[in-house]
C-alpha cells in the first residue's frame, strides 16, 4: 500500500491530527480480497515478532507507513435537527491509498486513490461522550454491507477488513471492541459544507476551498469557477437522485440517512442499523431510533432531496439560489428514470425506440405497472428478493406464472398479470430473457436474520459463517446449491428485525 495526503496536505483546517490507540489481541475477523485487490493490500507478511504486520498497523498498534493520521471535522443534520458540530468520533483516516493499478472493477467503483479509515480505532477530538470504539456486530454489518452491496454493483464505500480484539466495551450490556477498515473515494459528505457554512469557521473561503479540492479530486473534468460549482452540484444530485434509485430497486433501507451520512460522492456511505427488505412493505422502518419513520424505506427518495435541499442551503454563499433549484429541480426525473431502467431490467420489460411523448406515456404505464406489482407484494406479504429472483423462471407465455404461487389474492394478481403479459409480449428467446433477469434480480441478500446469525456464531468463537456469508454475498447472481438455504425467508424470530443504532 502506497499513501498520499491530499486531503491532509491541502485542507489544513478540515481536520485533527489523531492517532489510534492501540488494541488488544488484534486479530483478523474477515478480510475482502475483492477489496484489497484495490490497492493492492496484502496480508501475512510477518514481521520479526512473528505477526502479521498489515494487522498490526490496521490495528493501530504499529505504524503504518505514509500514514497522516487525522479525523474529519463536519456537521449535518441528524432526524431533522441541526447538530453544529459533529465530526469523526470514532473514525481515523491513514491517508488515501494509491489505486493498485489492474484493480477488480465494479461499476462506479473507478478510483484513482482510496482513503483508508479505521472505524473505532479510539477517541478523537470529536467523540464527545463516545469512546471511540465500535462494537464487533457493527462492524462485521458495515463489513457485510458494503460488500454486498458492491456485488450488486450498487454504489458504495468498500470494506477491506474487521479486526476483532478482546477489548470490552460498554453499550446496553458489555461487548468486545472490533474495527472496520473501510475504504472511500471519499470521506467528504454533506456535512462538511454545512459546517463551513454554518460554523463561522473560514466562512466563504473555506467553502471554495472545500469547494475547488472537491472538484480537483473527484470531478476533473469539471472547472474551480462559478460554471464548474453549478456543474458540479447538478452532478452530485444526479449521483444522489442515482443512488437512491439503486436502493430503491434492490429493496435496501439505510436507516440513518443525516446529511453526516450522505457521501457527496453518492456512494452508500455510514452503515448503521439498514435492513434489506425480506418481506416486501413501503414503510419498513429498520432503525430502533425512528419510530416516526423518517427513515422508512419509502420515505428515502424524498428524504434524499430534502438532504439534497441542506446541502444546496450551504452552498448560498457561493452558488446562486436560481441555478441551486435549477439543479434540486432535476432529482426527481433522474431518480424515476434510473429506478425505471433498473425496474424495467427486473422485470425484463424492453423499450423500443421512441419519441419523446411516447416515452413519456411509456414511462407512466411502466410504473403504474411497477407499482401493481410492489402492491401485490405487500398486500400478500411476499419476499421481495425471492418474488423478483422467480422471474428467471417465468415463462411469461404461460397462463401459470410461478411468481404467483404463494398468492392469496388471486384475482388482485391474476389482474395485473394480465397487464404484464401484455406488456411483455411476444419473446424470441425465452431462455435468454430468463437468463437476463437471473443477472439483475440477486438470489442471496444480506439478510438481517443471517447477519445476526454470523454474528451471534462470532460472539460463540466461530467466524465460519461469518466467511461463509461473505463468500457467499460476492456471488450474488450465481446459484450455489449447497448454500441454498441463505435463500430462505427469515425464521420467526428473525422477521422485521429492527436494529438499534447503538453502534
Ligand atoms: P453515526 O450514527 O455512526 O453516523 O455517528 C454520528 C456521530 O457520532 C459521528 O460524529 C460519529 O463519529 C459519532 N460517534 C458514534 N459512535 C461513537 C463512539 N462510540 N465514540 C465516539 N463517537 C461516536
Ligand atoms: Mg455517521
């Protein structure tokens, strides 16, 4: 791994230096080779002490070379409320790692170099009444998600690796300490540009600052002039608009989406207490802390704009209001038309060439079609993976769609099954067409139930699962026979888990 310090060379100001504190009995709890093959990290070089030297500097315990050492410092608003000051209380970032150059690649995965940060390496000057740790189920959820995620070709910040340690910690009851190594084109979000905004710290200046560094580093193409901001913040509610789409689509709630969490790059960013969807509902609320349901899953297209909204208010000071709504104005087009090309694929419904007013009755019917179908989901209670993972075996010629069969209401789907063939019409090939929609329509999700399964084997000694899950999640299209059972809905105990946020 190979270092270099933008971040902590050209934003003086933007951060506190830190250093880890050390950790007791670090050892590797799971590793990504997915992830690693990014820059290029290898484990298992020993050194004179016989330990892994790359535990020993993610650990905190030794040195990394070519590492700063430093915490971000932002604001953002948390459920609605603005919390002035915020910053990572738990997180240190080593620097950002230089791109092994033939990395894996996963859509919008490209990155030229990757901050590396230890999530619960120890406090900082902003953990307030934290301390700095993160608890081992936390973690190893982080973990699971962004590769998962990933493997869905959703965008996300990656994670290399948890370390496990003996270290106690205290949250409702006294658990062990782990750390995330997690990997971000960028650790920037909507909550720095609040805090410049809004602090009083540098004012303007800073925010330009902030502003140009951005754009320099992520958006080349783009210029440091009024033109380029105006551009640059189209794009970032574009990526936004894009990402929660994505969500969307694959049935995935974040559960705490305050603009601290919200990357600017619009990457999945900050897991905490997210869920997947098993059984399909509009206002599944995953989060213990948000029984408002702020956070539901439904609610996420227009809790992005609202964030979107906060963002464009801390960018007054540089940017017009009229070209700020200008670009806000554009979400909602670019979040439908990125959920109907991800439904569409799902679905397998084609669009032909069309002029534009076609396209736009298109569009309305697609969805009104989309909707049915989601309606249908939740008024029988269906899985929301396994229902779209049956239509790679739906021969949509057929009056018997197997889609159907835990149906109880019969003529609601019988109904909307005849719109769909329709629709559908003719295929040329229907092996293809299945085939296709085994390609976009996952077979094995991180499951809640199964995370906390891997974990509780964890917290038993046994990280078996736990690698096993993990393998399996890189995977996610491909049917594994063996491991089929990770398909099943969750048991009882298992169904609508709601996570607390006590991390
Ligand atoms: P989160 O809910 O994880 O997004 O965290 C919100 C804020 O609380 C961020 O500023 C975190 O750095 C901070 N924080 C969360 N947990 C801890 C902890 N255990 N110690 C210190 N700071 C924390
Ligand atoms: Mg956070």
């Amino acid at each position: 791994m190979q270092f270099k310090q933008d971040y902590f060379e050209q934003l003086e100001g933007f951060y506190s230096q830190v250093y880890p504190l050390p950790i007791s009995q670090p050892h590797w709890l799971a590793w990504s080779d997915d992830a690693a093959k990014l820059i290029g990290a290898q484990r298992g070089q020993l050194n004179a002490q016989g330990d892994d030297e790359l535990l020993m500097q993610l650990s905190g315990n030794h040195p990394m070379p070519g590492a700063s050492y430093y915490a971000q410092v932002y604001s953002g608003h948390q459920f609605g409320g603005y919390s002035p000051r915020l910053g990572d209380g738990r997180s240190i970032i080593l620097g950002e790692a230089l791109a092994n150059p033939q990395p894996t690649s996963v859509p919008h995965g490209h990155a030229t170099a990757w901050d590396v940060a230890l999530k619960g390496a120890g406090p900082t000057p902003y953990s307030r009444s934290g301390d700095g740790r993160a608890v081992m189920r936390s973690a190893v959820r982080e973990f699971l998600a962004s590769e998962a995620l990933a493997a869905l070709s959703i965008p996300t910040t990656r994670a290399l690796a948890v370390i496990g340690s003996d270290l106690p910690v205290w949250r409702e009851s006294q658990e062990t300490a782990a750390i995330t190594v997690r990997l971000a084109k960028s650790h920037i979000r909507f909550g720095h540009f609040e805090y410049f905004c809004h602090s009083g710290q540098g004012g303007k200046d800073k925010l330009i600052q902030l502003l140009n560094f951005t754009i320099k580093q992520h958006y080349p193409h783009l210029s440091q002039d009024y033109q380029g901001y105006k551009a640059w913040f189209t794009q970032v509610v574009k990526d936004t608009a894009m990402l929660i789409a994505h969500w969307q689509a694959a049935g995935f709630a974040h559960g705490v989406l305050n603009t601290d969490n919200m990357s600017i790059l619009g990457d999945s960013f900050d897991f905490g207490p997210f869920a997947f969807l098993d059984t399909f509902k509009e206002d599944f609320i995953c989060n213990h802390s948000d029984p408002q349901g702020r956070y539901a899953f439904g609610q996420q297209p227009g809790i992005g704009l609202w964030n979107l909204q906060r963002l464009a208010q801390a960018l007054t000071p540089v940017i017009e209001s009229d070209d700020l709504v200008a670009a806000l104005n554009t979400y909602q087009a670019e979040l439908v038309q990125q959920y109907l090309l991800l439904m569409r694929a799902k679905m397998g419904l084609s669009v032909s060439e069309q002029t534009a007013v076609q396209a736009q009755e298109q569009d309305k019917t697609d969805l009104d079609l989309i909707g049915r179908f989601c309606h249908v989901l939740q008024h029988n209670l269906l899985d929301y993976t396994n229902s779209f993972r049956a239509f790679g075996q739906l021969d949509v010629t057929s009056g018997h769609a197997n889609i159907s069969d835990e149906i109880i209401d019969r003529p609601q789907f019988d109904d909307w099954y005849k719109s769909y063939q329709q629709r559908v019409g003719k295929l040329d090939d229907i092996d293809q067409w299945q085939a296709q929609r085994n390609s976009v329509n996952p077979k094995y999700i991180l499951r809640n139930y199964l995370a906390q399964e891997a974990i509780v084997a964890v917290e038993e000694g046994d990280k078996s699962k736990l690698l096993e899950l993990h393998t399996l999640l890189t995977q996610p299209y491909a049917e594994q026979p063996e491991l089929d059972h990770y398909a099943n809905r969750p048991p009882q105990w298992g169904q609508g888990l709601i996570m607390s946020c006590s991390s």
